[in-house]
C-alpha cells in the first residue's frame, strides 16, 4: 500500500537545484539585500556597521527562509498529485523485466528501460520508463533486503 508519504519521501530527495529555478532562488535572496537599500539609515546605521550587516543578513535569511518553505509547500502539493489517496500496489521481479500492477493495470518494463534506482533508508526508488515506483523499506523483509534488490536492479542497468 503506497500512502501521500510515501510520495512525500520522493519529492523531498535532496537534488541540485538548476538553471532557471537556482537563478530565481538567488534573486530572491538578494531581494533581502535590496530591501535594506529602502529601509531608512537610522535604523540600518551606516553602511559597512555591524548593525548594517547584521539586518542585511536577517534579511537575507528571512528570504532563503521563505523560499525553504515554499519549496516544501510545493514538495506536499507533488505528492499529493503523484498519489492522491493510498492505492495498493503489487510488484513483480521477472529478471528480465519488473511486473507493476496498480489500480488494476499492469506496466510491464523490460530491464533496457530502468533508469537510475535511488536508495534512502525508507525507500527505494527506481525510474523505469518515464515513471518512478517508489517501494518503502516496509515491502521488504528489512533493509538488507532492499539492499539487495537495489543492487540487483543496477546490475541490471549496467550488464
């Protein structure tokens, strides 16, 4: 049974944050530099004072603070999209091919189309033709096995 948090769990992966995304995250920042700029000099103090510094650096903290929400916000609606209520799942391990059954259907992906398979301490993950079935640590008889599996299934990638 997958579960919001399971879904949760992928979203929330630590990944690089690229191109435009990395370009907006620092203009947003640095919108806490801009607006000591506006605030007056008897508050900020004089430019290059510890007090200056030390409201340009609230500011900028507050911003990356703001931006850290919002990002997890956005990391909450995903996996609410990704899985908007629990649904069994079924797997099966064909060597040649992994069996996905969810909500009746059957996906079928041959060993070629499995990408990289990530493994945390709660789950694996595994992007197989243009999806990512998620399998918590819980699907297994414990994290060697999981271990194990993950693995098999980069042996797989390589050979």
């Amino acid at each position: 049974m997958l579960t919001r948090a399971d879904a949760l769990a992928y979203e929330t992966l630590p990944r690089e944050i690229m191109g435009w995304r990395r370009i907006l995250l620092f203009l947003w920042a640095g919108s806490g530099g801009m607006a000591v700029a506006f605030l007056p000099e008897g508050w900020v103090g004089g430019e290059g004072s510890l007090r200056f510094w030390a409201i340009l650096l609230a500011c900028v903290a507050i911003q990356f603070g703001l931006a850290t929400a919002a990002m997890t916000a956005w990391a909450y609606v995903k996996a609410a999209r990704r899985l908007p209520r629990p649904v069994a799942v079924t797997m099966l391990d064909h060597v040649d091919r992994l069996e996905w059954q969810e909500q009746g259907v059957i996906s079928v992906f041959a060993s070629e189309t499995i990408g990289p398979v990530i493994q945390t301490l709660t789950h694996l993950f595994v992007h197989a033709g243009g999806r990512v079935l998620i399998l918590p640590v819980r699907t297994f008889d414990g994290m060697a096995a999981m271990s194990a599996f993950a693995n098999e299934l980069d042996k797989r990638i390589i050979d």
